[in-house]
C-alpha cells in the first residue's frame, strides 16, 4: 500500500510538456498522506501541467512518478482514477446540458462506489439545485459539482486547478469552507494549485512554489505567509 512510509505522491525529476515543448524541467516534489499542499508560481511556470502530469494528460518525457510508492509514470489516465486519484480540471469537468443529479449519476456509472448523499451533505446547494443543468448553475456551484463529481471515486489525492478563479469572495470561503469540513472527516489529501495566494495559504498547511517549472521554495504555509520577501520575489505579491 505504501511501502517504506514513502509520501503518498511522488514526482522524481520530470521533465513534462506537450510534444516539443517542455514545461517541467526535472521537478521533484513530495505531498505527503494526508497533507494540505498548495502549489503556487506566477502564470505560466507549469502549475497545471504538474497536476496534468500526474493524471497522465501531459507528457512525461523523463524521471517517474510514484503514487503509494508504486510507478505510475505510464499508466493511462483512467487507470490512475482507479488508483485512488481525483482530478478537478480548470475547465470544471461537468455536463452542461445534464442536470446536476445527472452529472452525479453519470459518475456513479465511473465510480459505483461513489454516495449521492455524501455528495449533497457536502455541498447543501447542490441538493437545493439537483434538478437544474450544468449550464444554469453559478460559477461557484458548477465548481462544487466538479469537485463532487470527483470525490465519487473516493480518490485519496485530490487535485484541484484553480478551484476558486472567478468566483466571488463569499463563495471562495463557502468552497473552502466544505474543503476544511471534508478533511476534518479524514477526506483525501489534496494538492490545489491556486493563484489566490490569500485564501489558499490560510487553508492550505504546506506550500510549494513553482518558477520554470522547478520547486524554488517549500514550507508550512503559516511561516510562507510572512516571508514577503518569498512571496514578492516568487509570486510579484505581500501578503499582509
Ligand atoms: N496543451 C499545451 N500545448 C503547448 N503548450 C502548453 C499547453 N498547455 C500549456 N502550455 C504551456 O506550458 C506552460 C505552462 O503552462 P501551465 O498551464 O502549466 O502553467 P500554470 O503555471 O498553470 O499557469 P497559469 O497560472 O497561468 O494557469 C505555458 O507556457 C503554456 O503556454
């Protein structure tokens, strides 16, 4: 399961991108079970070809990933789902002309494990909004169903991209809110890349910083918080 105590995900040197382009450039980093990582960096340092990485969507052109310390680096997409991975894509991965029971039940044929009603307890709104579609939801509540969608296949890492771009402040801490609630029940570990350096380092507990496609700063998000000086240099930000 996870022999040797190793972290729960492990990237050793990947060197990633998309066909001639490399993004990644020999990244190393571990989240360890049951830790709360934010991945941060400026626009365009590899944040999401990370987490594409380790869903199989970006190429990997060297080194490996271990995932519970076994080899994932060729393993299909699907496959990693079955492992025990969770993926929210930036894009939010629902069906906008299905409504939101219906984008539900569609994972549950993924996912037969997978609880409705774990589902709506999580996300009160999405049981107030069962009957409405994909495309009649706010940015916030196509957001919860994406994360919902995910969690049916009861991943133990869950990746999220950018789960609060676009929405409004309230909402962001409604999100965050049902994060904090999830991983007080012992829910998955998470790794979020996320460009709302504020909200994200007071939710998450560890925080990596990207630059180039390499780690340049890694440490507990509560003594990240006051390095202006990191934060300025690496993300172009203070944070008060
Ligand atoms: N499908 C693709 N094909 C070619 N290049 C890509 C593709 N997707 C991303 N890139 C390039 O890879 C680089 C890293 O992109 P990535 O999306 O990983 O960055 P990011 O750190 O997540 O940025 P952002 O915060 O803006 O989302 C960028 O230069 C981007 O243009």
């Amino acid at each position: 399961m996870n022999p040797g105590g190793a972290p729960l995900l492990e990237l050793q040197g990947v060197v990633a991108g998309y066909g001639p382009v490399t993004v990644l450039d020999g990244l190393a980093l571990a989240v360890e079970a049951g830790s709360l990582t934010a991945l941060l960096g400026r626009n365009g340092v590899g944040k999401s070809t990370t987490l594409k990485a380790v869903m199989g969507l970006a190429q990997v052109k060297a080194g490996r990933i271990l995932f519970e310390g076994r080899d994932i680096t060729h393993c299909r997409p699907d496959e990693r789902a079955g492992l025990g991975l969770g993926y929210v894509p930036q894009t939010r991965d629902i069906f906008a002309s299905l409504s939101v029971e219906e984008n539900l039940v569609a994972g549950l044929k993924r996912f037969p494990a997978g609880d409705l009603d774990q589902a709506y307890a999580l996300f009160p709104r999405l049981r107030e909004r069962r009957r409405n579609r994909g495309n009649q939801l706010s940015g916030g509540e196509q957001q919860m169903l994406s994360v919902a969608r995910a969690l049916l296949g009861r991943p133990r890492l869950l990746l999220l991209d950018e789960p609060l771009e676009g929405l409004a402040p309230v909402i962001c801490q409604e999100l965050l809110e049902a994060f904090r609630r999830l991983a007080a029940q012992g829910g998955p570990t998470m790794l979020i890349v996320e460009q709302q350096v504020h909200e994200v380092l007071a939710f998450a507990r560890q925080g990596v910083i990207l630059e180039r496609g390499s780690v340049v700063h890694q440490g507990d998000c509560a003594q990240l918080r006051t390095r202006d000086d990191i934060l300025d240099r690496y993300l172009g930000m203070a944070v008060a």
